[in-house]
C-alpha cells in the first residue's frame, strides 16, 4: 500500500507545480521570492492571469491605459509595483485597496490629470510613491492621508501643480526626500518646511517662486531652487548665506539686480523698504446706520506689506457676516452700525516694518422721534439725541392710539417671526425699507434693508425665550447728493417662544394660512362625503318602496289554517254535487274578504275539495252536513291589467 501511495504524492506535487505565468510575461524560478516581469510586453490591460502571491511585479513600457478595481485585488503579499511609462490616464477608486503590503509604487511618465483620496486608499505601508512626469494639476488633500505616517520618498517633479496641500505635506511625519521641480509652485507657506523633522532634501528647481521661506538649519535638508523668478531682497539673506558659488539661484528683481546669482550679490545690497501707505478712505466717508460702507486701503513696500484693520474699539477687525476683509485689504461693513463710527485704522507690515493710517468713518442714527399718537408715529414728536435703539424706543405701535396697526408682528415661534407692515402708498418716493431690532439679550441693534415693494419679512435665527423690539422706516430719496430722509412706520414688542415648547422642525414654519386652508378642505370633503351618502340612502330607500308596492299581495284563508272549524258569521249554501264528466265551471268573480278590508280581484276557482273534509254526496245519515272549506293554495289569482 505504502508503494502505491508514493507515487501518488509525487504525481500530485508535480501536477499541482509553480503557478501558471502570464502570457508574454517572464517568471524567473530562481527569484528568491515570486516576480512577474511584464515590462515591454505590449500589453493594453493588466493581465487577469496573476500569481495573487507574487511579491514583486513589473508592468513598465506597456500600453495599460487605465487600472481596474479588481485588477490587483487579493495581491496582499505584493511589495514592489511598477507602473511607469504606459500612459495611463485613469485610476480606479480602491485600485490599490488590497494592497496592504506594497512599500514603493511608480506611476512616473503617464498622464494622470488630477488625484483623490481614494484612487490611493489602503496603502498604509507605502515607503516611495513616484508621479514624476504626469499631467497633475490637482491633488486633493485626502490623496496622502493613508500613508501619511509612513511615506520617505515623495517624487511629484514634472507637472503642472500651482498649489499643494501644504497641511497634508507637513503632516508626513517621515518624509526625507520631497522631490517639486518643474512645476507651478508660487508660494510656499511659511513654516512648512519646519514642520518635516526628518526632510533631507527639498528640490524646488524651475517653478515660480518668488521668495522661499526659511530652512531650518544647520544642518538642515539639502536645497535647490535654482530657476525660480526669486526677488532679491532682506528676506533671502537665509539663503544668500547657505550660497556656494555651485549654487545656480538667480535675482529676477528688483532691476539693479536682476540676472544675478544671488551667492554673488553681498549681503548690503539684499536690503527691504518699509512701507508706506499711499491711500486710505472711506466709500462714502458717511451714512446712515444700516447702509453698506467700503473702506479701502493701499501701501508700498519691498517685500510687498500685508494690510489688516482695526476697529474703533481698537480689536483686530476679522471676517464676519457683517465684515469681510479681502485679499487686496479692502474692508467691507456690509451693514454699518453705531458701534462702526469712529476711526478704523489701516496697517501694513512687512519684513522692514509697519505703517498705520486712521480712516474716520460717520455713522448717522436713524432720525427716528418719539411719538405719542398719530397715524405715521412721528406726529407731535420731540427730537431726542441719538442711541442704539431709538428705533425701538419709539413705540409707534405701543402708544398709538387705537385704531389699525401699521406693523404686526405674527406666527411668532421660538426661532422665527413674520413682520408685516401696511403699504406706505401716501410716502411718496421709497427707496428701501428697513428693520432694526434687538433682543433683551444684545445691546446692538440688528438692520435689514428690504426693498421698496417688501410688505412682510420673516425674521430667521431668534434667540428662544426672548423679547425683542423692532421698528420699521421707510428711506425716501432727497434727491442729488442729500442723505434720504427717513419716515418711520411703527414699532412692535414681541416675546419668542421658549426653547423648550419650540414647535418641531417642519411644524414651526408652518404658515397658519396653510394650516386653515387644510382645515377648510378637510370640512369641505367631509360635507361632499356625507352629502353622497345621504343621497344613496334616500335612493335605497324608495327603490324598496317601488320594489314593495309592486308586490303580489298573499291571500290566506283562516279556514286552512284553522282545519275548517272556523265557521262564518253569515251561512252559505252548500255547493251542489257535480257530476264526475261534468266540464269544469267558468270563473266567477266575487269580493275576497281579508281582514276588515274588503279587495276585489278577478279570480278563478277549482272545485277540489279538501282532503281533510267528508264527501258531499254522502247519505245524510252518515254524516251531518258541512260547509265546504277551501285552502288558499287553491285559489288562482290573475291581474287583467
């Protein structure tokens, strides 16, 4: 038995052998671990018959034009992949998602035109990832996240990027070779260099920067950036002291040394001016709170300053809703408040240093009186000086007297409120309406320019549980260069609903006139519904009344049902006997008598006698005689309609 079974094993060994090797593709026996070299084999696709354990595999000099989502699937044991050279233009999201081994992927020399997070997803082992010689114009900031801990060698040379995620570049912990030339690379943020612990060498050669930020050093990473339009001033003495006359980086500006290698030019000439501000004012200089306002400001300066702004408080003025700071320095009060006016001051600052300049901006209260009565709010007035919240203090409609509102505040809720006004048809001239409120809680007041065919205006992000004032005046234009004149329509109180009985979402923003016009239909359905009923019951109704009157009606004889021993007030002759041949005797019409009614029908009678009676012809000594009784199922009944 033992005999048999060798040759078996062996036989099954030899059968099983190495696995099966692509077509045109090479696999050395002798290669200390499975390799599939595919390089320079024509291939259009990758080749579906793979050895899912191969540890290296070469797949340059092809014609793959794109790659598959299963196309390396279950390849967790690959190391090395290389892509180079095929003009692949197309990866799959999750292509190398299996790929949980892979340490160096090339895809140099294709035409890739952009990367995502996740054509790259799943490589969390990957030393070396080289896009050399692409098309790349965007990365996305989620294309490194998983390698990010992990990656040495990062070659994006030869593309057309202006930018990079920079955040995720200086989060690559592990990164010593950051390959970026030739691209379109104009700025490098500050301080992201700084950020790579272990960079060795920076290759920023052919792009178009104009100043480099420091490298931290000595020692610090190895540094090209020749072929950059560099401006030569105080800003690069960093890299004009690292200069050895091997080094290729050039001076394009300013002109006296444009051309120059910056080893070349001495320290005293790498000099910075400081800047000056060259103009700063207000668009329009003053207004009317609510209304837009535009402050501009520009300076001069080597290197180029940077503007920022300071309110009249004196904080640094940020982005908001309500201000927005450009990139040109240009501040932006989209609606001016009290708190606006004063003096905002500009500043520029650069390497050299800094200049300010105070802008005076003017903001002028709403002219809104006190009003005690009248139609407008505003009669018999007396002027008041100007505050935050004069508008709600006017009280236009809290001390008017009684008669119709001029400004309602309805379907109030917890976040939200509907202010509606009358329409100003004998102010003549409206430019723009405008809301000012404020809440218990905040001491400024908010503003909302409508236009002049606004009738109503839904107030959206109220505080819950709080009491708001708010007033309405209509801006009517003066005229030239006069500010508009200001007409106030009313004042109203309302009080928000509390957090806790706000309506749910979907409820609260439900307009009450929906919610009636529901309830209308609902009624109106209802009534059509038991009209129609109604009415199929009135119709079953007398179609039984017909289907009755038109009903045979049923004769039935007290005798049958008595056995004939009821016997009637008035004796009737007894009926004359028949001869057995004699013809039967014609009908006879007589009154049927049912009841206490009396009702004539034509009938027809059959001498047949009851079965339960004696015979007639019987001698009168057998037998007294009787009356004979007729059952009603012997009575024929015949209409003659």
């Amino acid at each position: 038995m033992a005999k048999l079974l060798v040759p078996l094993v062996v036989l099954g060994a030899v059968a099983a052998g190495p696995p099966r090797c692509p077509p045109r593709c090479l696999c050395p026996a002798a290669a200390p671990s499975p390799t599939l070299l595919c390089a320079r084999t024509g291939l259009l696709a990758v080749p579906p018959l793979l050895d899912r354990a191969a540890v290296e595999l070469r797949l340059a000099d092809n014609f793959i034009g794109a790659v598959g989502r299963s196309d390396f699937a279950n390849m967790s044991s690959l190391v090395h992949l290389t892509l180079s050279r095929n003009g692949l233009r197309r990866l799959a999201p999750g292509a190398f998602a299996d790929l949980r081994a892979l340490r160096a992927l090339h895809l140099d020399g294709n035409r890739l035109p952009a990367l995502s997070g996740a054509q790259l997803r799943g490589l969390a082992n990957l030393r070396h990832l080289i896009l050399a010689n692409n098309q790349l114009a965007a990365i996305e900031p989620a294309a490194f996240a998983a390698f990010a801990a992990t990656v040495e060698d990062l070659d994006l040379s030869h593309n057309n990027l202006p930018a990079l995620p920079w955040d995720a570049v200086a989060s690559m912990a592990s990164l010593a070779t950051l390959t970026l030339d030739h691209n379109l690379l104009e700025r490098i943020p500050a301080g992201t260099v700084a950020r790579l612990p272990r960079l060795a060498r920076l290759d920023l050669t052919a792009n178009r920067l104009r100043a480099l930020p420091p490298v931290p050093g000595p020692p610090g990473p190895t540094l090209a950036a020749g072929g950059n339009p560099l401006h030569c001033n105080c800003e690069l003495l960093w890299l004009r002291r690292l200069a050895q006359p091997d080094r290729l980086e050039s001076c394009a500006s300013p002109p006296p040394l444009a051309g120059r290698l910056l080893w070349a030019v001495p320290e005293e000439e790498l000099t910075c001016r400081a800047p000056a501000i060259a103009t700063a004012a207000a668009h329009p200089a003053a207004v009317i709170e609510g209304q837009p306002l535009t402050l501009a400001c520009a300076a001069a300066g080597d290197p180029l300053p940077a503007l920022h702004w300071l309110g009249p408080d004196g904080r640094l003025v940020q982005n908001g809703s309500r201000r927005a700071v450009g990139h040109d320095g240009t501040l932006e009060l989209r609606v001016a408040t009290l708190g606006d006016h004063g003096a905002f001051t500009c500043v520029a600052s650069n390497a050299a240093g800094e200049a300010a300049a105070r802008v005076a901006v003017t903001v002028l209260p709403l002219p809104v009186p006190h009003s005690d009565a009248g139609d407008d709010g505003g009669a018999g007035a007396t002027a008041v000086g100007p505050g935050a919240s004069d508008m709600a203090r006017a009280g236009g409609n809290e001390t008017r007297a009684p008669g119709e509102r001029r400004v309602v505040a309805a379907e109030v809720t917890a976040a939200s409120a509907r202010i509606r006004w009358l329409p100003q048809r004998h102010v003549p001239g409206v430019r723009v309406f405008q809301i000012q409120y404020n809440s218990s809680g905040d001491e400024a007041p908010v503003y909302r320019l409508l236009p002049p065919s606004s009738r109503s205006f839904t107030l959206r992000d109220l505080a819950a549980g709080r009491e708001y004032e708010l007033c309405v005046a209509a801006l009517q234009g003066a005229g030239g260069s006069a500010p508009p004149v200001t007409h106030p329509l009313g004042c109203v109180r309302f009080s928000t609903a509390p957090a806790g009985s706000a309506s749910p979402p979907g409820c609260a923003a439900l307009p009450r006139a929906h919610f009636l016009g529901g309830t209308v239909i609902i009624v109106i359905g209802a009534a059509i519904a038991a009209s129609v009923l109604l009415f199929i019951l009135i119709l079953t109704a007398r179609y039984k009344a017909a289907a009755a009157s038109r009903r045979l009606p049923t004769v039935t004889s007290v005798c049958s049902q008595t056995n004939g021993s009821h016997r009637s007030p008035d004796p009737e002759p007894p009926v004359p006997e028949q001869p057995p041949a004699a013809a039967v005797p014609a009908p006879i019409a007589a009154p049927l008598t049912v009841g206490s009614g009396s009702h004539s029908f034509p009938r027809r009678s059959r001498t047949r006698r009851h079965g339960s009676l004696p015979r007639l012809d019987q001698g009168g000594d057998a037998a007294p005689a009787l009356r004979p009784s007729f059952g009603s199922t012997h009575w024929m009944l015949e209409s003659t309609v």
